[in-house]
C-alpha cells in the first residue's frame, strides 16, 4: 500500500471524538486470554494492523479467533492449544506479540518464540523478561533466533526488575498465575495496562494483588480455577493525548469522549502548564481549548506516571511554535526522536545532544512532505501538519496505522482537513485533488 495523508493546514479543529481501546492493552489481553479453557469475549478492540497481527499469532498457536468490526469485540477460543510456538514472520512484525511466551509457559509449560530484535525507536531488550523466566524455575534456552522456555514445575520466587519494565512486567504476571505460591514482582511497571491485565486475569480466577503500584503480588492459582470471560477494556490514554495535542495545536476547542482523565494526569498538568485550557465536564469527559500561542515547557519522559514517552513526540510538536525554549529528556528510548528532522524540515528550531532535544519556539510551521518513521512519531507529524501554515503529504502510513483506528476519519469530524489517498492513482488525479476545493 503507497497510502499517503494529504493535509492542509490551519484549521482550528473543533466538535468531538470518541476515544477507542487502548491498544497496548487489548494485545496483552488477547494474551491472558490463552490461560482459560473456552471462549473468552474482549470488548472495545479497535480496528487496527497489530491488533490483526496479535489475532494471527493466536491462532497459529491453534486458539479460534474471530473479530467483529462492528461490535469492536474480539472472540477467542482457547479450549485448545495445540502448537507452542511463535514464528518470527509474525513477532518481527509486531514485537509485543512476544508476550504469548509468559502466556504459553503458563498454560503449556513450555513456548518457543521468537526473539524480537531491536527496532527503531531503540534496543528494546528482553532480557528481564528471560531472567525473571528463569527465577519462576523455566529452563531456558536461546537458539536460532528464538526462545525455548521449558519448565516442568513453576515455583512463585521474588523478582526484581531493574527498570519497571512494561512488557516485562506482563509477562511474568501471566507466566506466575499458574505457578505454585506466591510471585513477588518488585519494581514492577505501573501504567494502566497493567491494572488493566490484573483485573482481567483475577475476573478470570487469578490472584494478584497491588497491581498499580510499584509491588505485584501473584498467589499461584490452579488451572482448572480459571474460566473464560467477558471484558471491556479501558480507553486509549495515548490516543486521547494525541486529540487533545491537535485541538491545542490547532488552537481549536473540543470534547474528548471516552477517555479516563486519571490515567493522563502528568501530561494534563503540563499541558495546563503550558497555557492550553483543560476541564472535566463528565466522568470521562474532557473539554479542550487552546487560544493563545503556548508557553515553553521542559519535561523528561518516565515510567508511569511520569510523562509517557509515547507522547514526547506530540509535546515536541506543541514546542515549535511555542513562546520560549523547552528542554526535553528523552529516558527511555535511545532514539525517539525521529520525528527531529522532519520537524525541522517544517521550520522547527530544534537542537537535538543524545537524548536531549533543546526547542526554541518558532511562529510558525509550514507544510512539506513527510516521512512517518514510527507510530508515535508519525502522528506527531500528522499534528504538526495539521497546524502548520500550507499543505502537507505525510508518507509511509503503516505505522500510524497500527496504533490509531480511523485516525483521518476521526480528524475530519473535528474539521481537520485531511484525506488519504493511494498514490498508485496517476500523478495528475493526484495533484488535481490535493487543492483547496479536495480538503
Ligand atoms: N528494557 C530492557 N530489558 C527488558 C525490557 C525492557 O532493557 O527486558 C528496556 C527497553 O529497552 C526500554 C525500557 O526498558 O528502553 C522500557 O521498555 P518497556 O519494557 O517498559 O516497554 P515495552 O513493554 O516494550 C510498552 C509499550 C510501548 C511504550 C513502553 C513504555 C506495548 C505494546 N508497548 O513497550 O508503546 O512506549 O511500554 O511505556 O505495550 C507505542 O505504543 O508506541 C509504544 C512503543
């Protein structure tokens, strides 16, 4: 696919969005799912490329799937698991599928995965998730590009994780629901996710407790304890800070609909810091507007519930034209800063020294072409083109793709101005429509 967004910039956005499921939930729930026998029903699961892709894994391993679109509802049958490996065709694609190994050491007691490589946001190691294996009593071994896991009794152990790793932290949960007495998680990950997984694990007979902080406790359970189930997961914080940096970017007013505000505190408070105008007007509700040209903020990106390094990116964006200098420390990846030399492209002023990013707010962007490198990079770009003087191609769609459902759709209800377009189409159709009267 040569799909590309064609955006003119400008335009204030205004009206509502609806926040779907959050994606790195829905993936590592799709996971837990293995651990019961029977079908297990997951609700608000957005329509996306890794979401297809964690699907495929599944169901190599022999579970049934199924998706409803329209339902947004994703239905899997693991009564039987009948193959204990996942290919590296399928986890190079999308390394958070590594997560069925927790999930197959449990239920299997043995799993053979592939080893998913760096990517280009960074490193992105897994070696606490081996060694925390290996604590739990699995044999481990790492042949070929892959891991075998074999454990013929899995023994509740203390393991402490020197960075409070997320993926980490989730599969070493579901490698210990089946275990034999207590896992003691220290310095465990504490995003929503995680709570999001322990309450979906202990619907299904689990025990754990302290999720959330930074202490996870795992009382082994029997397999025949656990039982299919239905659940709804929580909203997509990323993707409700990704809408409400384009309302402020745009200098346009909004309501974020479906989004937990708790789960967004620290990137709210520098937000309202920075001069944008944010209000609870229901539970889950938000109202967004920005006015005035922003203030410069400086922040460093942390574990939850630091500022989340998955919205660097569209704070960087806010930056450029912000009145000032701002300083951003980047802490947990070696490169997310990829969105830097297209930004500058743009006008930005930008001074990037490792993993600080030094930005002296300009007055104005103006529209180029663009290159998206990665998701969260990529939908940087497609606020920074959104609020940028003139037209805008933003190219290599798939990674926006895979973590944002109807991302143009939802940019038009809020009056952005912004088409996707095959650019297999004859150059000249092309150019006609990418004018004023086509956005
Ligand atoms: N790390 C290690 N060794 C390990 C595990 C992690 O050195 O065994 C390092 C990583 O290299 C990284 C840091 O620890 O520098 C944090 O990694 P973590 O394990 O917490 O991240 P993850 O589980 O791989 C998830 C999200 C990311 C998000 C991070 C941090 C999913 C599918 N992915 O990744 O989301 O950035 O947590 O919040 O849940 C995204 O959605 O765009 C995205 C990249």
């Amino acid at each position: 696919m040569t799909d590309k967004f064609y955006i003119k910039g400008g335009t204030p956005l205004k009206g509502e969005v609806k926040i779907g499921g959050a994606k790195n939930s829905v993936l590592k729930l799709m996971a837990a799912a293995l651990l019961a026998k029977g079908k297990t029903k997951i609700h608000n699961v957005p329509d996306l490329t890794d979401v297809e892709i964690m699907l495929n894994v599944i169901a190599e391993l022999g579970a049934k799937t199924s998706y409803d679109k329209s339902e947004k509802s994703v239905t899997i049958d693991a009564t039987d698991i009948t193959d204990i490996t996942a290919k590296y065709e399928l986890v190079s694609k999308m390394r958070a599928s590594f997560i069925v190994l927790g999930a197959l050491v449990s239920r299997c007691k043995e799993a053979i995965v592939a080893l998913p490589g760096g990517c280009a946001i960074g490193e992105r190691r897994v070696d606490f998730h081996i060694r925390g294996l290996e604590a739990l009593g699995a044999k481990i071994k790492i042949e070929n590009g892959y891991v075998h896991a074999k454990a013929n009794r899995l023994a509740g152990t203390d393991i402490y994780l020197d960075i409070p790793s997320v993926g980490a932290t989730e599969n070493l949960m579901l490698a210990a629901v089946l275990a034999e007495g207590s896992t003691r998680i220290q310095n465990a990950a504490q995003e929503p996710e995680i709570v999001d997984l322990a309450n979906f694990l202990n619907s299904m007979g689990a025990d754990i407790n302290g999720a959330g902080t930074s202490e996870i406790v795992i009382n082994g359970v029997k397999q025949s304890d656990l039982h299919p189930i239905e659940y709804t997961t929580i909203p997509d914080r990323i993707e409700a800070g990704t809408f409400m940096t384009a309302i402020i970017a745009t200098r346009g007013k909004g309501i974020i609909r479906n989004v937990f505000p708790a789960h967004l505190t620290f990137f709210t408070d520098k937000l309202l810091k920075m001069g944008a105008n944010i209000k609870l007007i229901e539970p889950n509700s938000l109202e967004v507007s920005c006015k005035n040209r922003l203030n410069s903020i400086n922040f460093i990106t942390q574990p939850y519930p630091g500022f989340p390094t998955d919205l660097q990116s569209m704070a960087m964006t806010l930056l450029t034209t912000a009145n000032g200098v701002g300083i951003i420390t980047e802490s947990l990846y070696e490169n997310r800063f990829m969105q830097v030399p297209e930004l500058r492209r743009m006008g930005a002023d930008i001074h990037q020294d490792r993993n600080h990013a030094i930005i002296k707010g300009v007055k104005k962007l103006t529209g180029t072409t663009l290159a998206a490198s990665d998701l969260r990079a990529g939908a940087s770009l497609v606020v920074a083109a959104l609020m940028a003087e003139g037209n805008s191609v933003i190219e290599n769609l798939h990674h926006i793709d895979r973590g944002y459902e109807n991302f143009e759709t939802k940019l038009r209800l809020l009056g952005g101005r912004i088409e996707r377009k095959d650019d297999t189409l004859p150059a000249n159709l092309t150019e006609d429509t990418h004018n004023e009267s086509y956005l």
